[in-house]
C-alpha cells in the first residue's frame, strides 16, 4: 500500500513537472520601459506642450499688463504725495495696496491653472498610454512591467526581463525605436 502511495506521488510529481517550470518561468518575467519616453514619444504630447505654452504665454502677457499698470500708478503715487491731502493720499495707498495684492493673487491663480491645464490636455494621452501598457503586459504574460524613470532600476537581468518599449510603441502606432 505504502508502495503504491509513492509511485502515484511520484507519478503526479512527474505530470506536474511541466505546470511548475511553465509557471516560474511565466511567472518570474517581467517588462520595463521608460514611460516617460514613450509619453513624449507621442504625438499628442507636442501639441499639449503648445498649447499649454499658448495658455501660459496669456497669463504672462496679463500679469506683465498688470505690472506696468501697478509700476504706471506707483510712480503717479511718488510724483503727487507731497500734494494730495492726506484723504487722497491714503485712497491712492490703497489703490496701489490692492493692485498689488490682485497680481499677486493672479500670479498664483494662473499657476494652478497651468497645472490644472496639463493635467487636462495630458488625461487622454495618460490614458491611451496605460492602456498600451496592459495591453502588452497581458499579451505577452508578463507579471508586471517596471518604469525604469528616475533611475529607479539601476540594473534588470536581461534573462528575466524584456524591453517592452518597442511593444509599447506598437500599440500606440509610434516610430519603433531601432537598437544598434
């Protein structure tokens, strides 16, 4: 009985051996790329960078508007205060306090809409390029796919893991990259 228990357990041992080497080598694969690469790779990226350049360019025209403005009614300011009466002197302090408290205002304003912006005109890319990812990370079995940005992965062993750039690059119809 005990014999026959062995031969079963090393007869299932041998029809599972195939399933387990199957499974650390699918398993223990993975794919890396540069994300940011492939994002600017894009061509959506461009003209999300143009027309964020556009928008920002409008704000700093504005707040130049409002410089020169406030710079403009400074200088009134300094030229007249010996001669307003004091009444006149502390509405225009206060004019001059509120032009500056408004740029100041808008400076910051226009920079949270410019982070906004980007975020905005990006949404659709990030989402196409995400998608791409998966794509390829299903298709090709792998457990995970690394972005290699910022020097995170100093080092990948090539026998446990692809460059999925080119793949990536595929999906979403860009030039291949060709290797030397």
């Amino acid at each position: 009985m005990m014999r026959k228990m062995n031969k079963l357990v090393l007869c299932l041992s041998f029809l599972l051996l195939p399933f387990a080497v199957k499974a650390q080598t699918t398993q223990g694969r993975f794919g890396y790329l540069s994300y940011n690469a492939i994002f600017q790779a894009m061509p959506e990226y461009e003209v999300s960078r143009q027309k964020l350049a556009d928008l920002k360019s409008k704000y700093d025209k504005e707040a130049q508007r409002s410089e020169e403005e406030f710079q403009r009614k400074f200088a009134e300011f300094l030229q007249g205060q010996k001669e307003f009466p004091e009444n006149i002197l502390l509405k225009r302090q206060h004019e001059l306090q509120d032009l500056l408290t408004k740029s100041i205002r808008f400076k910051e304003e226009s920079q949270k809409l410019l982070v906004q912006a980007e975020k905005d005109l990006q949404a659709d890319m990030l989402y196409l390029l995400n998608e791409a990812i998966r794509a390829v990370g299903v298709e090709r079995g792998y457990a995970y796919i690394i972005n290699t940005d910022g020097n995170t992965c100093p080092f990948i062993n090539p026998a446990v893991a692809d460059d999925v750039t080119n793949y990536v690059k595929e999906k979403l119809q860009l030039p291949i990259s060709v290797e030397p």
